[in-house]
C-alpha cells in the first residue's frame, strides 16, 4: 500500500516502469521506494523519495517539505528500522538509525547544496529535519530464497542466474488462471481475505478477484507486478499488489483468511521453505486456510528445470510450522517446456492453520 496520495502513487509507478527514473520534479535525482511497516496501523506502506549516496549507505532526508510534523514513514522506521528499499531494478533490505550532531548536519548540507529545495524547507521549519541513514543489511539482495535464481531479471527478460539463458516469456505465463486455482476455488475452499502469495504476473489474483474474493498479491518481482497490475485493471478488477519477500512477509499479521501457493514453495531451499510456511502462519488468521501446488518428486530424474519435493518434506516442514494438512494429493499438469507439450507431476495440498 501506497502512503498517502495520488502523486505518491504515480511517481511509485513511474519509477518502476522507468527502472528507478521519474520525470517532473524528480527528473535526474536519484530516487528510493521506501518500504515501512505503520507505527500505529501495522500494514505496509511505500514512499518514494530523493537520497543521498554515501558509501554504500543510502541517505534520506525526513524534509515533509517543510512542514512542522515529521512525515509517517519517519515514525515507521523509528519504531521498527528494518525496512526494505527499491533502487533501480533492485531491491535491498536495510537497516535505518538516524544521524545525530556534526554528522547530521554536514549530510544535510551537502544536500541542500546539490538540491537548494532542502534549504528552503529547512527555514520554513523550527525542526531539525532527520537525516536516516539506510545501511543494506547482510545478504540484502532479496530474492526468492533462491540462492541461483533472480526473480526480478527473469521477468525484465534477462539472465536469472549463471548459466541460464534469457527468456522471453516465463513458461508460467499462460495468461489464465492455474488449473490448482480454479479447482480450489470450484471446491469452496477459497474464502475470506485472500493472500496469492509468490503472485507473479497477477493472473491467479485476477481470477479469485472476479470470483468476489478480496485479494493481495504479494511477489518480490517489483517487475512482474507492473504486469499483475496492469493485468487486473484491463479485467476491471481490484487486488492489492506490492513487493515482499514471501520468507518474511513483514507487516503481514493475522491478515487473510485463505493463502494460495502457485508454485512458490518448491522454488525455495529448506531454509527458505521453513521461514515461509512460518511468515505465513503469522500472517493468517486461526483456523485459516492454505492452498498450495508444487513439483513432486515424482518427476523423471535429471530434470534440472524442475525442482522436486516430496511428501516427506510437505509434512515435516508444514507440521513444525503450525500447519494440519487436510488433503495431500498427487496431480498431473500438461505444460510447455521450449515448445513441446510434456506433464509434470505436482502435489496439490490444503492446510489448516492450528
């Protein structure tokens, strides 16, 4: 969710589509998307603003253009200072502590020297506008949880990782909803607040949308949302897009009522599987559901392109988690693979929160 207002809103869109660049009054400054958790309402929030280069800190300025009250992503980080920013085409989870004393003041000046509006908002102010430096945390790099696999330049068409080529299309975009989807939501099973979590390109969350469901779409593509986004407004639908990393889901707690997993899950490591089924249990509601298909082991040996989990794995991570699997069944999907129909067996699974 966008704090604020329709300028706020449409200068996030511009840098995403524009690869950090918006025009404007923004034209040629570098730019952030700060992403924060609400001091008070505890649901994510999003600013974009200039900042200022300093090693490999990011400096932000809590300017408010002037005004006497400090702006909310300020107070959302001095509650909680871990947040997550947008840089370009990268995403980077960072640590913020405010600047004090000299320090402070010469960051401030350099600013104001480079951009004269910081001076001005400094003198119509009594306060001493914050300086908070934006310092990347240890492998800060988000990614799926994936060590090989870049979400984020896959859909931008680029190379995800060493030795795999560029892809035009992803071989999951049919640009319709997942047969596991519908037949969840045929069944019944789909009900309350719902999470499309690891939502890619937005078809599924579209779907489920036109189905009256209230709808998230969480992804760690900012990419792949610009195209989830523009997807559900041509379906005349509303869902709810942002950036997350599904093995966190920060300022997600007690949220939804139903969760669905198309294909996230066997794309993580073990660690990564355990810290998101557990981020999901927090984000969920008692007695919540989730929805979930992946790869099975069932597949042929020696089929890189496709991760294999087993019914083992399914158990033991999602029962340490607080998960009670209701049903655990194997299925047969056709698929595409460079241009010729093969199937691929998957699980389909539904939990119940404890």
């Amino acid at each position: 969710m966008s704090d604020g207002n329709d300028f706020n809103e449409r200068n996030i869109a511009e840098f995403r589509a524009n690869h950090g660049r918006v025009g404007g009054g923004f034209e040629g400054a570098p730019l952030v998307v700060l992403h924060t958790v609400g001091a008070r309402s505890g649901k994510p929030r999003t600013n974009i603003m200039m900042y200022l280069a300093d090693g490999d800190r990011y400096l932000v300025f809590a300017s408010n253009a002037g005004a006497d009250d400090n702006p909310a992503w300020y107070q959302n980080l001095k509650a909680s200072p871990h947040a997550r920013i947008e840089v370009g085409d990268h995403i980077v989870d960072v640590h913020a502590i405010e600047l004090q004393g000299a320090e402070r003041d010469d960051k401030y000046a350099l600013q104001a020297e480079r951009y004269p509006g910081f001076a001005e908002y400094q003198r119509k102010t009594s306060r001493t506008i914050p300086v908070v430096a934006l310092t990347p945390t240890s492998g800060s790099q988000a990614s799926s949880g994936s060590k090989h696999i870049d979400f984020d330049a896959l859909y931008r068409g680029e190379s995800p990782g060493e030795g795999i080529a560029p892809m035009t299309t992803p071989p999951w975009d049919t640009k319709a909803p997942s047969e596991s989807v519908i037949g969840w939501q045929t069944g019944g099973w789909v009900h309350g607040d719902v999470l499309d979590v690891g939502c890619g390109l937005g078809d599924n969350a579209v779907y489920l949308a036109k189905n009256g469901h209230t709808v998230t779409g969480l992804d760690i593509s900012a990419t792949a949302l610009i195209t989830a986004e523009r997807r559900a407004k041509d379906a005349g639908v509303d869902v709810t897009f942002a950036v997350a990393d599904s093995t966190k889901l920060d300022g997600y707690t007690d949220a939804f009522d139903t969760v669905i997993d198309s294909g996230l899950f066997h794309s993580l490591d073990d660690q990564g599987r355990r810290s998101y089924v557990a981020a999901v249990h927090r984000a969920t509601r008692p007695g919540a559901t989730l929805l979930l298909s992946c790869f099975s082991d069932a597949n042929p040996v020696g089929k890189e392109w496709r991760p294999a989990v087993s019914e083992d794995t399914l158990r033991d991570v999602l029962g340490a988690a607080g998960w009670d699997i209701a049903s655990l069944e194997p299925a047969t999907v056709r698929g595409e693979l460079d241009g010729a129909q093969v199937e691929m067996a998957f699980w389909y699974l539904r939990a119940q929160r404890r």
